[in-house]
C-alpha cells in the first residue's frame, strides 16, 4: 500500500514522538486528541525537540522547518479517516483503545490501516471491534521514538500478509529496524522489560536494597544504561503496572504479580517523572531517590 498520510491518535508522549519520526521522513502527518490544549502542547514538543536534534547537527534547519510543515492538528476524528494509515497511541488502557475504534469504524471510507501502538494489549481483541480485523496491526514505537530503532510489529490472528508487509515497509522506511512478535500478552520488549522493574520493586519493598543501591547496581554491576527504578518513573509507574496486569492476567502466573508497592505508588499518584514524583523526587534540579 502507498502510504502518503498518517493519522496519530493521541497527542501525549508517544502520539507526539510518532509524529515527529513520520513527518521527519517525508510523511504528512494529522494529529488528532479531544483536548485542544494536548494538541497544541504536542506541537511545541515536537517543535522542541527537533530543534534539539537541529541544535546538535543532526538534522537541518530545512529539514525542520519541512518536518514542522507537515504536521496539522484537529480535534476531529474524521481527519484521521482520510488517512492511509491510523496509528492509536493513546493511553495503555484496553476499553479507552477500543472506544476510540469502534468511534473511529464508521468513519473510514476507504482501504486504511490501522495500528495499535499499544505495549502490552491484544492485537486481536483490539481488532475485533473495528470491523476490518485484516487491516488491523500492532505497530510498538520505543520510548522516546525519535532516539529509539526498535518497532515490534504484531500481527492479530487476522492481520493480512499485505497489511503486515505494508507495516513493515513503513517503519522501515522511518529508519528503525523491526522485530516481529507474536500476540501474546507485552509482546517481547515488555514481556521481559516489565517483569524486571516489577523485581527491582520487589527487592525495594523487601529492603533487600535502596532506590540508589538497586539502581547503581544494575547500571554498574549490568551494564544498564538507567537503572530499572530510573526507567521506571520514566517510562512511567502506571504504564508498568497496566503491564503487569495484562500479564498476570493474560497468562495466570504468580510471578507477574504487580509488587504492592508498584500499586501503592500508583494510587497516590505518584507516577515517575512526568507526575514529579515516583521512585525519584524531580522537584529539583537533580532527581533524588524517594525511598
């Protein structure tokens, strides 16, 4: 399929990291959140963040400002319609995926894709409510994307063989290289990722260690470039817990149960670094452990 525009569906984090890769290489991009205020929050961090990488040598100011000129916001659904491939990169919640395809179903005129960059959800339930399950893929971008090369592509129990070369044609063309997964609960990355931080929660909560002692030992003693505490709060502690879940869940075993501590820090709202606060205190110019 000839993609030319590509629908991103939620203006946070990783909506916007998304669409800054894909205007990047040459694709319109239309940007689409209920909330005004998230659009134009998203377009200022695209815009700072390529300035950034403009800042460093690594992209041109033409490059930028072309980048820049290819992105429109709209608080519509029915602009993401009109795109040749959607991309879903709202919150890690399953119904909050599903509403916004069912809403997004009736919508479509024509031969689109859509993707999920869900991290841990079933690509075939999620397919399962948007009426063209074959036209359905799982497409997880790596945290911040503009830095990471991984794309797992994931392929529901009815995704086409062209849906699923479309999709890897695509991110290939972004510049990042792809691992295929198979639908099972967090994938790979997250199967294995979200287990581990979940652990080093655990040995915080048993005091086998410290919020400074677990995290320099896993850089130093792992050769990790962040600590699994430090990643944590960065990837953000709700996410880690929705995966964890999806996981305890989804596979009925013990060892994935989320650590109380995990849940505890999540109802008191302390999320990681985009909250303020977590396993790490950002109130001031340096992160200091909170434990």
């Amino acid at each position: 399929m000839d993609i030319k525009t590509v629908g991103v569906i939620g203006a946070g984090q990783m909506g916007a990291g998304i669409a800054h890769v894909v205007a990047l290489n040459g694709y319109d991009v239309v940007i689409h959140d209920i909330a005004p205020e998230r659009l134009q929050a998203c377009l200022e961090r695209i815009r700072s963040n390529m300035g950034r990488q403009a800042a460093r040598g690594h992209i041109d100011q033409a490059a930028m400002d072309q980048a820049l000129g290819r992105i429109r916001l709209s608080d519509k659904l029915e602009e993401i319609a009109k795109a040749d491939l959607a991309i879903e990169a709202a919150t890690e919640n399953e119904e909050v995926k599903k509403s916004i395809f069912k809403a997004l179903a009736p919508l479509i005129d024509k031969d689109i894709i859509l993707a999920s960059n869900t991290s841990s959800i079933s690509i075939t339930r999620l397919a399962s409510v948007t009426g063209r399950p074959e036209r359905f893929i799982g497409l997880h971008f790596m945290n911040p994307v503009p830095i990471m090369k991984l794309v797992e592509i994931i392929s529901g129990i009815a995704t086409s063989k062209d849906t699923y070369e479309s999709a890897v044609a695509f991110a290939r063309s972004l510049g990042k290289t792809t691992a295929n997964a198979e639908d099972f609960p967090a994938f790979i990355v997250n199967r294995i990722l979200a287990p581990m931080i979940n652990e080093a929660i655990y040995t915080l909560y048993e005091g086998v260690g410290t919020v400074e002692a677990i995290d320099t030992a896993m850089r130093l003693g792992a050769n990790h470039p962040m600590g699994p505490l430090e990643l944590g709060d960065f990837i953000g502690l709700d996410t880690v817990l929705s995966i964890m879940n999806v996981l305890y869940e989804g596979l009925a075993d013990s060892k994935y149960r989320p650590c109380p501590l995990l849940v505890k820090y999540v109802e008191a709202g302390w999320l990681g670094r985009k909250s303020g606060r977590g396993f790490y205190d950002y109130s001031g110019e340096t992160p200091v452990p909170t434990r």
